[in-house]
C-alpha cells in the first residue's frame, strides 16, 4: 500500500507541471472566449444601433422630399 501511494505521488509531481500548464491554458482560452463573447455584443449592439441610425436619417431624409416636393407643386405666390 505504502508503494502504491509513493507511486501515486511521485506521477503527481511529476506531472504536477503538465496539470498546472493545462488549468493555466484552460483559464486563459476561458477568458479569451468570454472577452470574444463581449466584443460580439458590443459589437452587434453597435450595428443595431447604425441601422436605427440610417432608418432615422431616410426618414428625415423622405420627409424632407415631401416637404420639397409640397412647395414644388404648391409655390405661395
């Protein structure tokens, strides 16, 4: 029994090095996903605000060619 576990212990600090790297790699690729996962959000609140945007300025935009095209056919003399 006691062999088994010097066994067991001495796998462990022997790959201790490995563990370690791969919770280190495992943490970092987490936090890359979730700063990607962010930067996504932002990134589609930013579009969705854009096309409100551009809906916005065509709207003015066609009213202000109804407004022109009412003086155009109705000119105050």
């Amino acid at each position: 029994m006691d062999f088994l576990l010097a066994f067991v212990l001495t796998g462990l600090v022997a790959c201790s090095g490995w563990i370690a790297w791969a919770v280190a790699r495992a943490w970092a690729r987490a936090r890359d996903r979730r700063h990607e996962l962010r930067l996504a959000q932002a990134r589609s609140v930013a579009e969705l605000r854009q096309a409100e945007l551009t809906a916005r300025v065509r709207e003015q935009e066609l009213a202000n060619e109804t407004y022109q095209d009412f003086v155009r056919r109705h000119p105050e003399s």
